[in-house]
C-alpha cells in the first residue's frame, strides 16, 4: 500500500514539476468577465460579459423601446445574444449589429409588441423561440443562418382543434405571415419555422440547394410554397403537418424527399414530383389528400419502416408504412 502511494506521489510531483518549467506565456489565456452595465443617452442599456474579447448581451435594461443594439460594448464585439436577453420587455423595433452570430434560447420571446426586426448579416446560430410571440410580420433570413433549434411540440388550437406544434425560433407569431431569405442563400436551415403557425407564403430562392430538417414543420396555416430550381433535397420533416398546403411542385433537380417530408399535410391534393427523383423517404406524404400521382421513371429507392395495424372493413390488418401511407384519397397512380 505505501509503496502504491509512493508511486502515485511520485507521478504527481513530476507532473507539477513539468507544468513549473512550461513559460506561463505558452499558455493559452481566456478572460471571461463578470457581468458589466452599458447605459447609453438614447435610453438603451445592457448587462454584459466578456469572453476573450467577444461580448455577450445578457439582459436588456434599458426604457428604450426601439433599439439599436451596438456593434461593441467596453471594446469588444458583441457576437452573442444570451438566452432570454430582451424576454418579455416591451421593445417594439430592433437592430442587431452584423457581427453577431448566435441568438440564444428564448433571446426575444414573448416581445409581444416587437414587430421590426433586422436580422445580423453574419447570424449562424437561432435558438428556440428566440422570436416566440413576437408581433413581426415578415422576416428577412440571412443566409449565413445554418443551425436553429427546437425541443418539443406544445398545444395549439387551430380551426377548433388542438394540434401539437414544435417550437422553433418563430413559434407561435401569429402576425408573421411571409418571409424572404437572402439573395445567394443556399439551405433553408433546420428548424427554422418550425411552429410558425401564422405563416401563409414563402419563396424558396433559386440558389437553395437543400431544405433541412422540420425547416417548416408545423406551419399551420402554410398555403403556397414556390421551391426553388436548385433543390435537390427536401429534408425530414421538411412541411411536415403544413395543413392548409394544397398543392405542391417539386422541381426537377429535386433527387431526395426523405422521411416524413410532407406526412400529415392533410389538405394537400395535387402533388408534382420531380423528373430526377431517385429516393422517396417513408411516409413521404402519409396522411394526405392526394387523389393521383404519376410516378417519375427515375425513381429507384423508396423506404418503410415497420407494419401497423389498419382498420379495413371491421377487420384490422397490419400494413407497412411505405412513401403513400393511409392515403385514403388516392385512387389511381401512372
């Protein structure tokens, strides 16, 4: 037992003497701050910290109702805006300096009057209901923007029935009804819209190449999508539950519509599919309206996962979920 501890002494003294003889000027140096205050003469005011020169907006404090926030503050970039910065403040206008690239979890939610948002040019990062609540009627998304999160699907009625919405950055704004993306934009960022229940039209650009996962999940009240000539790929979950979608295109360079893509879309009637399909995902367009739909030639690859149980003249039969699961609509295919 001594000599195990002598060893184990040993080892550790050699180490701490290493560490002695390394130059503190090769070790690297983070300098995280505690939290600060910047008050300025139009009314604004912020608590902050700072992490290796970067600011992070922590809480709004200010009076000022339409806000500017600046590009630093005690010198240092700002390039973050904290989980629940500006919650439930009355700001009606805001403008975010370019040079942020993340906005946290509940960043802006439940800002009921804020209705002016400017996006950073730079933004890669949009957390969950970062804009929750918010009053904005259109949104303007960078196309930096690669990453947004969401956690859970919560109750929401819609047309005298509750549905299960997921929370993504714009969840429940009931004014935001459009949105418009960047010119050069290449991905419709995951999670983006997810539970955007108010939004009613959108134009995917040409240069979008990818529409990611649950990137418009749960818009209820989603009636016209133009897709873009680029996009090749229509993600997870992509318009999954868009219930008030009717009808749909997909353009030709489109090769993969992956799982769940448009299950649930209970309105939707009229389907295009793409002359280059090759993959169709499983339960692609379960539960929809489709009453026909031409097959293209090129498609090689369509998925299922498991059987489940189907009611079919009072007998229950169990039935794999293939691309057209429980269509009840559709009659006739070519």
């Amino acid at each position: 037992m001594k000599t195990t501890f002598r060893r184990a002494l040993a080892t550790v003294l050699s180490v701490l003497l290493l560490m002695a003889a390394v130059p503190l000027s090769v070790w690297p140096t983070v300098t995280v701050s505690a939290a600060s205050t910047a008050t300025f003469a139009d009314g604004t005011a912020y608590e902050y910290t700072v992490n290796s020169g970067t600011a992070t907006i922590t809480k709004y404090i200010g009076t000022a109702t339409v806000v500017d926030i600046p590009e630093s503050l005690d010198g240092s970039t700002v390039t973050t805006i904290g989980n629940d910065a500006f919650r439930d403040t009355e700001i009606t206008a805001v403008t975010i300096p370019d040079m942020v690239t993340r906005i946290e979890n509940y960043a802006f939610a439940y800002c009921y009057a804020l209705s002016d948002v400017t996006l950073p040019k730079a933004l890669t990062y949009l957390g969950r209901r970062a804009f929750a609540n918010a009053a904005i009627e259109s949104i303007e998304i960078p196309k930096s923007l690669d990453s947004c999160d969401k956690y859970s699907s919560y109750s929401y009625t819609f047309e005298g029935k509750t549905y299960s919405v997921y929370d993504g950055p714009f969840f429940c704004c009931e004014n935001l009804k459009s949105a418009t993306f960047e010119e050069g934009s290449t991905q419709i960022a995951q999670n983006l819209f997810a539970g955007a229940v108010a939004l009613e039209s959108v134009v995917i650009p040409d240069t979008v190449t990818v529409i990611e996962n649950s990137a418009f999940r749960d818009c209820l009240r989603l009636t016209d999508v133009i897709i873009g000539q680029a996009v090749t790929t229509i993600s997870d979950y992509a318009f999954n539950s868009c219930y008030s979608l009717r009808s749909v295109v997909l353009p030709n360079m489109v090769t993969r519509i992956n799982a769940y893509a448009f299950e649930s879309c209970r309105n939707l009637q009229s389907v295009t599919l793409s002359k280059s399909l090759t993959d169709l995902g499983r339960r692609a367009f379960a539960y929809t309206a489709i009453e026909s739909i031409e097959i293209p030639k090129s498609l090689d690859i369509c998925d299922k996962y498991s059987d489940y149980s189907y009611e079919f003249e009072g007998k229950s039969y169990s039935v794999y979920d293939g691309p057209f699961f429980c269509c009840e609509n559709l009659k006739s295919a070519t």
